[in-house]
C-alpha cells in the first residue's frame, strides 16, 4: 500500500511539468482563446505534436500496438500536469476517452488497427457518448444502429463531444432501434471525414466541444466494436466512462491547484494598508479552506486512479467520489479564487479566467458533483424506493 | 503507488490478529468496568496493556525492551487500523502511551524512564499533560505556572486546566516557568509531579454531556515541593518538548481519528435507512445527499492520510499531516450534526445509560447529538481549528504573520 508516486512516476511528472512549463504557457492559452474556433486548434498543433514526439499519447496504449502499456496512476500524473497548464490539447479526448474505450471493446485487430496510429503517428479520437440531456451514461443513449447486411447504420445526434470536431476517429455509442436502458446497446468507431460535426461556441475555447450529426451513417463490421445486445456492451461502456471521468476529475485537481497557487502568491503579493493582504487572518483562513479543498480532492483522485490501475471492485464508487470531490473543489476556489484577486482577476487582461473557465467547464462535463452524489447515494443503499432502470457507471 | 500490501505485511497483519484473538479482552469484561476517564485504567485495561507490552504489541515500532518488535511504518499502520477495527484500546491512558512516556523516553534520565516511562507502558502508572491554563490555551507559551528551583528540589504554585484524566492519573507532565525574566518561550521545563503530592489539588470540571464522567480537570498547585531530579531535559528547554510532544502525538495520531471516523460511519450509514423511511421522497434526496457528503469525507481523510503516510516512510516532509487533525476533527463533527438533524425529533432524547467511558473515544453507547456536542473536544482541544488554519497558513503555505 502506498498512496505516493514511485521515482518513476515522480520524474514523469516533473518532466511534463518542465515541458508544459515553456510549451504551454498562459500566453499559449491566450492565443488560443483568442482565435476563432477553427483557428485555435491549429494555434494548439504545435504542443499536440510534441507530445507525440515524447510519446505521452501512447502512454497506455498496450506494447502489442505501439504503445508504452504504462497504466492508469501514469496517465493521472499527465493529465493533472495538462489540467494544471489548462493546456489546450486533445490529449484528454484521445487518451482518456477514446483510447480506453478502443481497448476494453476492441479485438486485436481493432486495436491495432485504431490504436498503433495513435500511438505511432499523433491521430486522435474521442468518445461520443452524452446528447442533447447531458449525461454521459449508456442508458441514455438514443442513437440508434441499424443492421443493413454486413454494416451498421447510425443515426442521431451526440453533444459535448470532446474535440468532437477535430478528432480523426470517433467511438460513437448506439442502441438497436426499439430497445431501452441496459439493453442493445453497441459501441462503434466513425472516421471523421464520415459525419458532420459543428463546434460549439463554449466558455472555455481551450478544451473544444461540438455536436456530432450522424445522419444514417454506413458503418462497416470491422469498424463495430461491441455488437448491439452483446451482454457485456454496458459493463465495456461503464469501464470506459469511469477512466474517462476519473480523468476529468483529476484533470479538475490540477486546475484547481493552479487557482489555489495563483490566488496563494496573489495574496503574498497584493499589499494593502502598508502589508501583503495574505497577513490577514480572514485571508488566511479563506487560503487554508482552499488548500484542503484541493488536497481532498487530489486525495480521492488518486484512489480512483488506483482502483482502476488494479480494477479494484470500488472503482465505480471511487470514481463517483473523486469527480464529486472535484466538483465541490472547483466550487470553493473558483469562488475564493476570483474574489480574493479582486478586481484585477475580474478582467480579461489576466490569466485566471483560462482556469477558472476550466474548473467549471469540467464540473459540468461526465456528470457534475450533484449528479455524483445522487450516484454515490445510489451505491450506498441510501435510494430506497429506485425506479426500475439504469444502473450508475 | 499501488493499493494492495505486500504479502510480509499481509503476513504480518495475519501473525497479529491471530494473537489478538486468543489474548484480547472480551467486550462483556471492557463494557463491565470501562475506564472512567483517560486517567483512569480498570484492572482489565493494566492487565492487557502489560500483555501487550510483553508480547512485544505494544508499541511494535519500537524495541523488543519497550514493548515493540521493530516493525516498519506500513507494519504498524495495519496494526494501527487492525486494532481499531478490533475495538479494544491499546491503553486506557493514550496520552501517556502516545506522548508522555515517548517524551520521557526521549528527554527524561534513566531513573524518570524507570519510574515514570516503563510503569505507562507496562500498565502500572497513568499519566497527565499539565499543559493549558487559564490565561495559557491557545497561546500555551504564555504559561504562568511557577517553579522555583531551591537547593535541591522545585517549589510549584500555579493553575492547570482543561487537564484531561487528572481526576484518576497517578502523576502530571507538567509545564511550568522556571525563568520568568525569559522570552516566554525560553523560560519553560517540564517536571514531573505525583499527583498525590501535598499541595496538589484536583477539581474535576464536568462537560456539558455527561456530567456524572468528568474528563476534563482544573488542577491546583499550592507550595508543592517536588525532587529537583523531577526536571526532564534541560531547565528552560521545555518549549522543544511541547512540540516535540505534539509531534509524538501528530506522528501515528491520524490512524486512531480515522478509524474512528469510519467507525462512525459505518454505524451512520447502518441508521440511515431506518432514518430515511420515515421521511418523504423530497427531504431524502436532501438527507441521503448529505450523508452522502460525509462518506466522501471521512474516505478522503483516509486517502489523505495515506498520501501524507506514504511521504513520511520516504523520509520527506508531508504537509498533509498538517492537515489531518484539522481535516479529521472537522469531519467528525459534521458526521454528529448531519446524523442527529436527519435522525429528526428522535435526536433529542438522552441516551439511556449515559454517555460513558473516555471522552474522546467512539461511544455507540451516546447519541449521535451527544456525540456532536462531545466532537467539539477534538476541535477545541490540542490546538483549536482556528490555530490550525493560522498554523498552516504560515508553516505550510508561507504567508506572512498577522
């Protein structure tokens, strides 16, 4: 048992720390946010392609396919780094959504087929899973996939896709027509060129969103990762779920520790009444709240990492926990943070808007802390009269 | 980082609990004479801690002659959390176990180590801290308890309060100035005093639940003469033990709160459903919602206090320790204020037998409003939560003092 990272993970994570630190400065993130959508993902290329020349994409892609096969405490370590520079990467959508999804439902030849390029040559993918009502559930799926001789035919609409309009591969999840809840469902890999997306215009340009229109789209077998109605679709999907907002979450805590550091020297800076404003108690206090908020949350963000790392049976309980936690850390700091800075940190001029746009972006994205919580009182047994229906992830 | 133990440790968790199981005392003899305050050890409680002692389960990090058996950190973690979740004290006195015979052992001579030390950990002495006063709490340095050095032996004329087990323990870790044209910091020992020395007074100060158990104590010092040879350490070098002390108490502390956090938890989440089905559909999604809230954070005090764990056995610093008494104490009081306002009308009557036993142990035996106002002792107590925030603003976080 030990809850710290090993010398390994240690100097993993000072060298992203050390690469983000000049590849993706505050500067950086500005540029992006001060693009027109389509410009800033080229405007982000550049880091993108960096992190495959280091081989970050391919961190948990197994060895078999290209890949580094390093598991889930290493890829925490990454996206906490990412989610503390808000950088402006489709790593998150590739690596945490797209990625895991591939290789708990893809055959060998599917991973080959959709991982190694990942892993070998930077294509990205994501995951599109959440529509119109926000829930990144499988139950809630309304996408349907048709059966027409040997292919599959989708046809919908998912929202809130990840680089949804950038990414080369997409992993769509679909129901059979006339089936509901846990039932029928099939998870399927759409290229890019074969659906029309549109960007959505979000509050935080630095992690795109966008629809994904899926207009009877001819998918062929090979590219079907799970069949719709094979009996282990949902528990695939929730495997997938969980390491992706787990990822969130940990993602979140970096953030949030960016806003708590910023506002820390912030208070160590400002000086009012002839003393930096972070002599006052009432700051101080306000500081101290901050710092457990964040280190609660780190907390259970890595205990979700490591459950998953060893599929430990509280996984979908820890996982539930730490973006709840998460969610409830964005809360405070995003709160103190900007009413600490005062007016200077109300202004577009300086950087804390990127992260504070950030945390909130991703308290409401793969299930808010409220949605969470109801999830965490459904495992505890606390629901005593539950609709027939779906099972949290 | 990984979640799993080694098989060793596995190993070693195994080896304890079987003897554990075949040497424990049974619940029926605990529950018969439970220990009347943390001063106070029944004969089941002297008798099991000299067979801990002996069976080197004591203190198992320390030496074989001190009642351990060299055992790592991650050894006495389990052992830590296996003798929680088993319910029986190690010692019926956990702060002369925890802090007062660690900081003879460290600080005292060999004759204070023979006659004060090696009676705690064998089962045969209590003890107490002397620490606040009535002008010295939070601002300990400001102690005003006298000692004056004449010839060979101490003259002490002063006031302790809020002396937890003062009313049984057989003597008093006592803080005292010795130079009183010091720094207040500087001018600070500790001596040790039998309780029953003449002069020395004890009124018991009843809490607000459960008055019939006094923990808490004022204790009166008039003229009483004590050996020179009582002085532990160095004249005026007390103020080192104080946080030496606290940092004997801060080392493995967050085992024993975060076990009984869970505890409490656990015996929550067992209540919960009764509670839940009383209420209408709309107040139990607000009532689940908040107990939902506590279970997240009494795991991720746990978590934390791994993390904190993990940077110690590393030989680092680890400001998450900081955090834990802090983070704990917290946590356990919203668990008692949650619990009794979703258990509703029901919250307002006494628990028949009386809150009993020691003050800060966990007490299915008082109700859950019984057990918010008694949380406060963990809150108040060993620096209030307010001086924890100031302490980790400025030691943790460098910001600049007030």
């Amino acid at each position: 048992m030990d809850f710290e990272l090993t010398n390994d993970q240690q100097e993993l994570r000072d060298a992203v720390r050390a690469v983000l630190a000049t590849a993706c400065p505050p500067s950086m993130v500005r540029q992006v946010y001060e693009s027109k959508a389509d410009d800033g993902a080229s405007r982000a290329a550049p880091l993108w392609r960096q992190m495959v020349q280091l081989d970050w994409p391919a961190l948990t892609i197994p060895e078999p396919f290209g890949g580094l096969g390093l598991g889930y405490v290493e890829l925490a370590v990454v996206v906490e780094e990412l989610g503390r520079a808000v950088a402006p990467t489709p790593f998150v959508s590739t690596a945490t959504q797209f990625v895991p999804m591939v290789r708990q439902a893809g055959t060998s030849e599917q991973q080959d087929t959709f991982l190694r390029p990942v892993a070998e040559a930077g294509s990205t993918g994501t995951l599109a899973l959440a529509e119109d009502d926000g829930r990144w559930e499988a139950a809630s799926v309304a996408t349907t996939a048709r059966p027409v001789g040997d292919s599959w035919v989708l046809d919908g609409k998912k929202s809130f896709v990840f680089d949804g309009a950038t990414a080369d591969e997409v992993a769509v999840v679909a129901r059979q027509e006339g089936t509901s809840g846990d039932e029928g469902l099939g998870v399927f890999v759409v290229a890019q060129a074969s659906l029309t997306s549109r960007p959505a215009d979000v509050i935080d340009p630095s992690q795109p969103l966008a629809e994904v229109l899926l207009d009877n789209v001819a998918v062929p077998a090979d590219r079907m990762l799970v069949a719709p109605g094979d009996p282990r679709a949902v528990e695939t999907i929730n495997r997938a779920i969980q390491e992706a907002t787990a990822a969130i979450a940990i993602g979140m805590t970096g953030t949030c520790r960016a806003i708590f550091e910023i506002t820390l020297q912030y208070a160590k800076d400002r000086e009012q009444y002839g003393r930096p404003i972070g002599s006052f108690q009432a700051l101080k206090h306000r500081l101290v709240d901050m710092y457990l908020a964040v280190e609660r949350a780190t907390s259970l963000a890595y205990f979700a990492a490591l459950t998953i790392a060893e599929d430990d049976e509280r996984r979908g309980l820890a996982v539930a926990m730490a973006k709840a936690a998460a969610g409830d850390c964005q809360r405070l700091v995003v709160q103190d943070g900007l009413q600490l800075h005062g007016g200077v940190g109300f202004t577009w001029e300086h950087d804390l808007h990127f992260y504070l746009k950030r945390a909130k972006s991703a308290n409401a994205l793969f299930g808010s802390a409220l949605m969470q919580r109801a999830a965490i009182v459904s495992r505890l047994g606390l629901v005593l009269d539950e609709p027939a229906g779906s099972e949290a992830p | 980082m990984r979640l799993s133990f080694d098989r060793s440790v596995e190993g070693f968790r195994q080896t304890f609990l079987a003897w554990l199981a075949d040497n424990r005392p049974s619940p029926e003899e605990m529950a018969a004479d439970p220990a009347l305050s943390s001063g106070h050890a029944p004969p089941w409680a002297r008798r099991w801690t000299r067979t801990m002692f002996d069976a080197g389960w004591l203190v198992p990090g320390w030496p074989p002659e001190r009642g351990g058996r060299n055992a790592s950190p991650l050894e006495q973690l389990v052992y830590l959390e296996e003798m929680a979740r088993a319910d029986v004290p190690r010692s019926t006195n956990p702060q002369g176990l925890g802090i007062i015979a660690p900081s003879i052992l460290d600080y005292g001579s060999e004759e204070q180590i023979g006659s004060y030390a090696m009676p705690i950990l064998r089962g045969e002495r209590t003890g107490c801290l002397g620490m606040s006063e009535p002008g010295a709490g939070s601002d300990l340095a400001a102690l005003s308890t006298r000692a004056v050095l004449d010839g060979d032996q101490f003259v002490i004329n002063g006031q302790k309060v809020w002396t937890s087990g003062a009313n049984h323990a057989d003597f008093c870790f006592l803080f005292c100035r010795t130079d009183p044209s010091a720094a207040k910091h500087k001018g600070i020992s500790v001596v040790l005093v039998d309780i029953d020395t003449p002069g020395v007074s004890v009124r018991p100060l009843p809490e607000l639940v459960a008055p019939e158990y006094p923990e808490l104590n004022e204790v009166f010092f008039t003229d009483v003469v004590v050996p020179a040879a009582n002085l532990v350490g160095t004249l005026n070098d007390g103020w080192a033990m104080a946080n030496g002390s606290l940092a004997h108490e801060r080392g493995m502390v967050w085992v024993s709160s975060v076990m009984a956090l869970d505890a409490s938890m656990r015996h929550m989440l067992d209540a919960a459903p009764g509670w839940l089905s009383k209420l209408r559909s709309g107040e139990r999604a607000v009532a689940a919602a908040m107990v939902a809230d506590l279970y997240v954070d009494t795991q991720a005090v746990r978590c934390l206090g791994y993390r904190g764990f993990g940077k110690l056995m590393r030989g680092g610093s680890a400001p998450e320790q900081a955090l834990m008494k802090l983070f704990s104490s917290e946590t356990r009081q919203r668990l008692g204020l949650v619990a009794a306002e979703v258990e509703g009308a029901a919250s307002v009557t006494v628990s028949p037998q009386g809150a009993r036993g020691p003050f800060l142990a966990v007490d299915e035996a008082s109700t859950w409003m019984e057990q918010y106002f008694r949380s406060f002792g963990l809150t108040i107590s060993a620096g209030s939560s307010e001086i924890q925030r100031n302490i980790i603003a400025e030691k943790v976080l460098g910001l600049p003092r007030s």
